[in-house]
C-alpha cells in the first residue's frame, strides 16, 4: 500500500498520494504497481461515487427513528415530530434526484 510522505497524521482532499491512500484504505482499488498516474485516476473515479441506494422501505424506517428522536430528545408533539421527519426525507429525496412518494407529500 502507498502512502503520502507528506501528510502522515491526516488525509488531505487535494493531495493525489493521500487519495489514493484512502482508496486503498477503503478497498475502493487494488493497486497493480506504482504508477500513480494510474492510481490517482482510479481513485479520483471511486471519489465521485454516487449516493447509497435509497429506497422506499430505507425511508420509511428513517422516518419511524427520526420521530421516536424528535420526540424523545425534542419533546415534540407527533405531529410537528412527522412533520419535521417528512421534511428531512424529502430533502434527502431531492438530494439524489428521487421522485418524493406519496406518504411524504401530505402536509
């Protein structure tokens, strides 16, 4: 495995040597040799991956714990507790370009 001979304590985002180091880190690429022309162009293409998939059952789980948090930590009634978790799925809906279902567009 390579590393950055410059940045030893911490990964730095515009150095090639510490991306590719933590590509390697994450087992995003294997490396065949030391070509960092290479290396540093796989790990530029591992960096631009896309969001985790996000499903209708994925938000609908998040929406029951951020209700039963807001409730607890916020001592928000259920309706402003839905209300404020629906937002965050919408948000996270607009974020990866997902069409909002329809559970979430009731206000």
């Amino acid at each position: 495995m390579s590393g950055c001979s410059i940045h030893k304590n911490f990964f730095d985002d515009r150095c090639p040597d510490c991306k590719l180091e933590y590509a390697e880190l994450k087992g995003l690429i294997q490396t065949r040799s030391l070509d960092n022309e290479k290396s540093t162009k796989l790990a530029d293409e591992s960096s631009k991956k896309g969001y985790k998939e996000f499903s209708e059952e994925r938000a609908k789980k998040l929406y029951e714990e951020l209700m039963i948090q807001y409730m607890r930590t916020k001592s928000l009634n259920e309706v402003e507790a839905a209300r404020r978790a629906r937002q965050i799925i919408r948000k996270q809906c607009a974020i990866r370009g997902i069409e909002v279902w329809s559970w979430l567009k009731t206000e």
